[in-house]
C-alpha cells in the first residue's frame, strides 16, 4: 500500500477513497458537515507542551510564532469546541498508561448523529 500523499487545496483526484484533513480547526462548523466521520485527538497540556518543544529547541520556530499559534489554537477551540461534534474521540496523550505503538484509546460518541 502507498503511503499517505499531501494535497494541497485544490481537489484530490476522483480515484481517492478516503481523505484525511487534520489540524484543529479542521472540523470547524463551516465545514463540518462536509465529512463523513469527525475524529478529535485530545491530548493533555504537559504532552501536548512536552512534545512542542523539540520544534523550539530547533528553531522550527521562535517563542512568539508558537505563542501566537497557541493562542489561535486556544481560540479556536474555544469558539468550536470540537470535542462536542466528533464521532469519535481518541487519547493522544500519555497520562492514561498504554502501549502508544500498539494501543489507541477510543471512545465512540453513540449519540452523535452521523453514522457509518
């Protein structure tokens, strides 16, 4: 099997089964709907903070790009909450003890009204 390929915005070709499109906002309400399944990644702050600092210690980016991004982050789950409209939601952290290389904590959302 071929491994993932990126697209930019214009359209994928007709032949693609399935699209993934991650990042925060990308099941923000205006295009919600447009999915068919909505998966939301929550991980806790100190993961999230300790796995972010790699890219400063890199220089992939300087401490005020990454303060501005957080906040934009901050403020679009804020205004989102993107949690209360997934299908599922999966643990990206590492508080709850598992084996990340081969356990994936998920809890499907029953309730929610897309199904598959």
């Amino acid at each position: 099997m071929a491994g993932p390929v990126a697209y930019g915005l214009d359209h994928p070709p007709a032949s693609l089964a399935y699209l993934l499109v991650e990042g925060v906002g990308a099941s923000q309400s205006s295009i919600r709907d447009l999915y068919d399944v909505v998966i939301w990644v929550e991980t806790d702050e100190p993961t999230r903070l300790a796995r972010d600092l790699p890219r400063l210690a890199e220089g992939q980016m300087s401490p005020e790009d990454y303060a501005g991004w957080m906040a934009e982050e901050n403020a679009c789950t804020t205004r989102e909450r993107p949690w209360e409209h997934a299908d599922l939601l999966v643990y990206g952290g590492n508080s709850i003890p598992h084996d990340p290389d081969r356990e994936a904590l998920v809890t499907v959302l029953s309730d929610h009204p897309r199904r598959w």
